[in-house]
C-alpha cells in the first residue's frame, strides 16, 4: 500500500502517515459469527491474597445454561477448552456462587451475605483480537473488580 507523509501541528513538527487516497484496498471481512473464541476465568481473593477454589461458576448464553464447573486449586476455571466447542459473537454471562465460597473461609459476612453470585455480562466481538478470551474476578466479601485479560 503506497503511504504518503502528511505533516500537521506545524509549530511543533509532528507528522502523521497516512494511505494516499488513491491506494485503497478492500478490507476482508469474515462472515458473520465465523470467528469463534475459547473462554477461561480465574478468582483471586482479595482478604486473604489467595486464589479462591472450588467456586461454583456458570456460564449462560441468554437463558441457556452453556457450563457449569468450578474453580480449581488455583482459582481456576477453563470454561471451554481449546479442543471443545468454541462461543460466537454475542453477549453471555458469568455467575459466580460466591457466598458459600465466604461462608467456607469463616469471613464475617452479614446473613443474607452481601455478594452472593456475582454476574459478569460481557460480549465477544465479531473479530476479537484473539481466540481466546479470559474474564478474572478480584473478589472480597463487600466488593469485586473485572477486567479482560490475556
């Protein structure tokens, strides 16, 4: 693709480069939800600094129970493996069943507990930037943290 050096902010002398109008090329597009990913989850307790094991964690699609499993050892949950059926586009949810999780760390929890399951609506786009998306919990009795990860 031919690029041509446009300069801007002159006093400054920043430049910018840009594709010259006439070296265009269309851009290829995968069909639609043709791009699938792999989902995995981790939970890190906040109180005690430890992964937090055996929390039970569901995945749905709408209303549609996808998985459920639960955390690992090491606060882990790989939700879908490489080798198993990958999720399209579109938006699901995560549910964390974290009160009995607090109620077997003997934390001082009001009764009902606070957090109870903890939901993490999120989307995979139409062509995310990897195959793989990983969706952690930083996790405390009062309060918990996402984000998207690697």
């Amino acid at each position: 693709m031919e690029m041509k050096r446009r300069h801007f902010l002159s006093g400054i002398g920043g430049s910018l480069i840009v594709p010259a109008a006439n070296a265009a090329e269309p851009v290829a597009r995968n069909k639609v939800n043709s791009y699938k990913v792999t989902l995995s989850t981790h939970i890190l307790d906040m109180v005690s600094g430890k992964p937090a094991s055996n929390v039970k964690v569901n995945l749905y699609q709408e209303t549609t129970l996808l998985f459920e499993g639960q955390t690992n050892q090491d606060g882990r949950c790989v939700i879908l493996p490489r080798h198993q059926e990958k999720l399209a586009a579109g938006y699901y949810q995560l549910a964390f069943y974290v009160a009995e999780y607090f109620k077997r760390q003997h934390y001082a929890v009001t009764d009902p507990a606070f957090l109870n399951i903890v939901r993490i609506d999120f989307g995979i786009a139409e062509n995310p930037a990897s195959d793989h998306y990983h969706v952690p919990l930083l996790l405390s009795p009062y309060g918990f943290s996402t984000y998207k990860g690697s």
